[in-house]
C-alpha cells in the first residue's frame, strides 16, 4: 500500500482509500497530515484510528467514493474523474452537477469512473454498489505515447540543431524580403517543413525541445521555426495526412510573418506593452496575411493560420473575434502551438516557463481559449513532463526529462543530478521510469526559476551553449 500526497487538491490517498482532509475532526487531521507528511511507512487502518478517527467505519463513510459514470446524477459533487486529466472533458473537478449536460459530457468521453464527494452533494442511492470497494482499487493503465521513434533524442538532437539553424537562416530571409516590401519567397519553407517532418518522425521531440531554447533577441524566428515543429508534431498526432502535416508546417513557420512590419522597438520592447503598442502588435496577423496575398504558391491553410492564429474559442481573440465553429482546426492547432512556445520561451521582459507547468497551465485556460480535444492530442504529442521538464522524484532527488516513454505519459527517463536531501548536485544518472524494476515515480513539478541552475538545459540536451 503506498501513500500518495496529493496537496494542491488537498486529497490523500492511502493505496485503497481516499480521504477528503477537510471531512475530518480538525485535530485528527492535523495529526492525519503530519503523519502522511512526515511518515514513510504505510499508515495502517489501527493507526488511523488512534489518530483520532473513531472506527473503520466512519472513515468509509466520509470517504470519497468512485460510481461508475452511470450512476451520477445532478446534485452529486464530481470529486475527481478516474484516470488522465487529459481525459477530463471539464479541465476541472470539484463541482456540484448542475446540468444534465455535464454528465452527457461525461459519458461522451472514454471516462468509466469518477470520485464523488457525498459530504458535498447527493450520494449514490442505497442498495447501489461503488465502482470499486475500498480496498480493490486497481492501478490506472498508463497510456502509450502515440508516436513511435526511429532514434533517441540524444541521437537526433546533433542534425535537429543544424535543422533548427538552416530554418532560422530561411525564416529571417522572408522577414527581410517582407520588411523590404518585396513578395515573399516561401518556395525554401516547403524543404525545411520536409526536414523538420523528418527529424520529428526518426525522435518525435528532439526537434522540438531544441526549437524551445532561443534566446530573447532571435525569439521571433526560432518561434516561427518552433511552432511549424509543434504543428507538424501535432498534425501527425492527429493523424492528418501527409499533404496536409506540410500544409500545417508551413503555416507555422510563416504564422507571425506579419511581425516583419511591426516596429522593432515595439517588437523588442524589454518591458510591457502600453494599450497603444497592444494595438499595433494586434495588427500582425492582418498585415501577414495581406504580405502573404501578394506572394505566389501560398496555400489557403497557410492563409487561414496567419490571419486567425489569435482567435480564441470564445470570441474573444483577433482579429476578427471569431467562436469556436468559426475557427478552422489549422488555427486551432496553430493557436496551441503558438501560445506552448510563447510562454516556454525566453523573453526580453521573462524567462521561459517550464514546460510541464506551462502544460498545466494551459489546461487551466483551455475552456474558451483552446479546443480541448486538439489540446489533449497536443499533451499526448508532447508527454505530460515534456524534455526539459525539471521534476522531483520520489527519492527526494531532482532530475530533468530527457526522453519520453512509449507505454507511458507518466514515466519517462529522467537524469538526475541534485539531491534535496543533502541539497547538492550528484553524479547525473538516467533513469528510466518505464522499467518494470524501477521503483521512482515523478512525485511533482519543480520550478527552475526557484532552483536556478543555469546549466539546465545542458544538463538534458548535452549540448554546450544552451
Ligand atoms: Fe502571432
């Protein structure tokens, strides 16, 4: 029996039992807490009760309790649904069923069981039986990677760096010839998607961790290149066919074209925007696609994802505010992508955000911003700890994604190199959480901007000057 700690849910899982804290006696939970905070052992049923929950049985009766999807009724509080969040057609738990329409969402997804809360809303009527007894509950199959490798990050790692370069070279010659006024020639971007494609099928994340790491002062074209990547990655996730992966491509690497007439010192600006350089920024898109009309063999797709790349699901994006059936699925995807390499990437007023917590948090804004369904299959492209994610172990030793798993989004190798422990650095290791003898599993998420080590991204890619 194993004791998980969830803390920003507050919910504790004992193995066979979980147990909402706020539903214990204060004081029992206090001592309940400390004792899964500062304990390494299984807490056993006897223990729980000398901590002040009075029998076996009240503990049941307080804890949450997993139905199957069938039994849920309005009234009943989702607790939490059972297996990825990534299946969550809510991006959220912990409310009271309002409308018969969330549990037709609910059943419309692949999600069998879920956690209700009868402290907070309707139980399960007498005499019906929960999904699975305390005590049965099984471990959640780990979801297999939908993409398969040729070589290993490492392996491809050296040839995407000189791919990421020859499309940084091709991007800022197409943002010269748009800053001079002249058409565009985008007839190179047709042999660099093919190469980015090719890169990404031998080690679907090489290329694209690569792309990640740019500095402040060439952001705008290695994020044309990076966000063509993460298209192509994501096409070929939702399985688009060949033709229509390279449409995608290059409409990811000529999205932000229309930055090219956008003032420098707007552009770079190292600090935040007044409402009147947000409004010459916003132009972008329109400016990019009129640059793109006075250019010959650009295809609608292309057309479509530079103008509406910015559109939100609400309305609420530009330029032309249109709603979810409105937008195409290219300016969907194109939307993912380009916020993902926004926000993970170095900026002259921010450093890049982690890439796992900048994962976490676009889940957070998916209802309205994002499709939620393209955003799944952006998760499962990328791993739920992409590379380049700094993590902690249950070991208590801090490590950085080197690669993913193709049997699960959960485990994939880590090398690690800091104990907090003895809080210093260790000989790196790899450690290959997939392997059925390993007894690690990632406990949380660590910020690097807390942690600061400036060789990070060395550490993972194991090349200089990153
Ligand atoms: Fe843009």
């Amino acid at each position: 029996m194993c004791i998980v700690v969830q803390a920003d849910s507050a919910v504790i899982s004992l193995g066979e039992f979980k147990i909402a804290p706020v539903c214990l006696r204060e004081e029992a939970r206090h001592a309940f807490e400390r004792s899964v905070w500062t304990n390494r052992e299984p807490i056993t049923p006897r223990q729980r009760v000398r901590l002040g929950i009075d029998t076996i049985t009240t503990l049941r009766n307080i804890m949450l309790k997993k139905i199957n999807v069938n039994q849920l009724i309005v009234g009943m509080y989702l607790h939490e649904v059972c297996g990825s969040w990534m299946e969550n057609p809510f991006w959220k738990s912990g409310f009271i069923i309002t409308d018969p329409k969330e549990i037709q969402k609910i059943l419309a997804s692949s999600i069998s069981d879920v956690w209700i809360d009868n402290a907070k809303g309707f139980d399960i009527s007498s005499g019906e039986s929960v999904a699975d007894e305390p005590g049965s509950a099984q471990d959640e199959k780990p979801e297999a990677l939908p993409q398969t490798k040729t070589v290993s990050v490492a392996d491809e790692l050296e040839r995407a760096a000189q791919i990421c370069a020859k499309s940084k070279r091709a991007v800022m010659a197409m943002f010269q010839e748009a800053r001079m006024g002249a058409a565009v020639n985008t007839a190179d971007a047709q042999k660099l998607v093919e190469d980015i494609s090719d890169s990404i099928n031998r080690s679907p994340n090489a290329l694209i961790s690569l792309a990640r790491l740019k500095s402040a002062d060439d952001y705008t074209y290695m994020h044309s290149v990076a966000v063509c990547a993460l298209m192509v990655a994501l096409s070929k996730c939702l399985h688009l066919d060949k033709a229509q992966t390279r449409s995608a491509g290059i409409a990811g690497l000529l999205h932000d074209l229309g930055k090219a007439v956008i003032p420098l010192e707007i552009l770079g600006k190292p600090g935040k925007l007044t409402d009147e350089e947000f409004t010459v920024i916003k132009t972008h898109p329109k400016e990019g696609h009129q640059l793109l009309l006075s250019s010959s063999g650009v295809d609608d797709i292309a057309l479509d994802v530079v103008l509406h790349h910015h559109e939100k699901t609400d309305g609420s994006g530009f330029p032309e505010g249109l709603k979810d059936s409105e937008i195409t699925l290219y300016a969907k995807i194109g939307a993912i992508c380009d916020v993902y390499d926004a926000i993970t990437s170095n900026r002259p007023y921010k450093a890049g955000w982690d890439p796992s917590e900048s994962l976490r948090k676009m889940a957070e804004w998916t209802h309205g911003h994002f499709d939620p369904k393209i955003f799944q299959a952006f998760v499962k492209s990328l791993g739920i700890y992409p590379i380049g994610s700094l993590v902690r172990l249950s070991s208590g030793r801090l490590g950085i994604v080197i690669e993913q798993s193709e049997h699960s989004l959960l485990q994939p190798s880590i090398k690690v190199f800091y104990s907090t422990y003895a809080n210093v650095r260790i000989p790196p290791e790899i450690i290959d959480l997939s392997r059925k003898s390993c007894k690690e599993k990632i406990v949380g998420r660590e910020d690097p901007a807390i942690w600061n080590f400036p060789d990070l991204n060395e550490i993972w890619s194991g090349l200089k000057g990153y």
